[in-house]
C-alpha cells in the first residue's frame, strides 16, 4: 500500500518523528482543548487549570513555529519543487497539519500579548476556543487524509503500468 507523506513521516525514524510530529503537539494541544473547556464551563479565569491551559497554549504554539519552517524547508519546498505530491490526498494531509498548527500560534501569540491586546477577557475567550475549534478540525482532517492511501486517486499507477512496458 502506497501512503501519503504525512504518514511516511510519522513511520520514519521510529520513534522520535512520531513523538515530534504527533506526540508532544498532540498531548499539548489536547491539554490545551481540554482546560479550554473547563475554564469556559466554569468561568474560572484564575488558578491552577488556568495556567496549564496558557502554559500549554504558548508552549504548543512556539513548538508549531518550529515545526511549520521545519517541515516547509525540508518537506513541502522540496517536494513541490520535484513535483512528488502523492495525489491531492497528500496535499490535503501535509496542508492541513501545517494549517491546523497556525490557530495555536495565535492562542500563543494572545497570551503572549502580541495580538489582542486590547480585546477584553470574554473577546479572548471566544478567541481561544475558536482557535481549538479550528485546530481539531484540521488536526482531524489531517490524519483522516494522512491515513488514506494516495492510490485511492491514482498514485502509482503510472509506475506500475511502466512496468509492465519495460518487461514486456
């Protein structure tokens, strides 16, 4: 079975690209979302919870920074410069990790304060939680995508059916 390039990366140099790509952002963005709801539920802006949930929203943000330019200089410049892209199913994939990471930049740039700054707590709110909303959904897509196989619309084909003409 072929696989996209988002999936290649995850099974390549077990087990730290795993942990790098999907492990650390998954776990942080995960506590993230989850003290995100309950800080909405009970409206508690203070405490413990609060500050796992803007630790984690900066912490996840920062290591998303680093992984965009990373994966953009070594995976997507290069393989939309050789033209390797496995189907729109491996563009979906990669693209929709990288953009899923930009939502938790923002929420690390928020409690930072670089942006928002003279948006009230409840505007912040709304903010934060749009852009959890945002990252799962495109987290989502991504490894629903991810975990397709690219021949699905028609990757390999063209190799195989090579193949057949230089044996024959």
């Amino acid at each position: 079975m072929n696989m996209t390039h988002y999936m290649e990366l995850l099974s390549v140099n077990q087990p730290w690209n795993l942990l790098l790509f999907m492990g650390i952002p998954v776990v942080f963005a995960e506590t993230l979302a989850i003290t995100e709801l309950y800080v909405l539920f009970t409206r508690k802006c203070t405490g413990w919870v609060q500050g796992l949930n803007r630790a984690a929203g900066i912490f996840v943000g920062l290591y998303f920074i680093g992984v965009i330019v990373y994966l953009m200089a070594t995976a997507v410049v290069p393989i939309t410069k050789a033209g390797e892209w496995r189907t729109a199913i491996d563009v979906i994939a990669v693209g929709s990790y990288l953009i899923a990471g930009l939502p938790l930049i923002y929420i690390a740039m928020q409690e930072l304060g670089i942006v928002s700054r003279s948006a009230s707590q409840e505007q912040k709110k709304k903010v934060h939680a749009i852009c959890v909303a945002i990252f799962l959904v495109f987290g989502h897509v991504a490894m629903i995508a991810g975990m397709l196989d690219p021949s699905l619309l028609g990757y390999g084909a063209a190799a195989e059916h090579g193949m057949h003409i230089g044996q024959q």
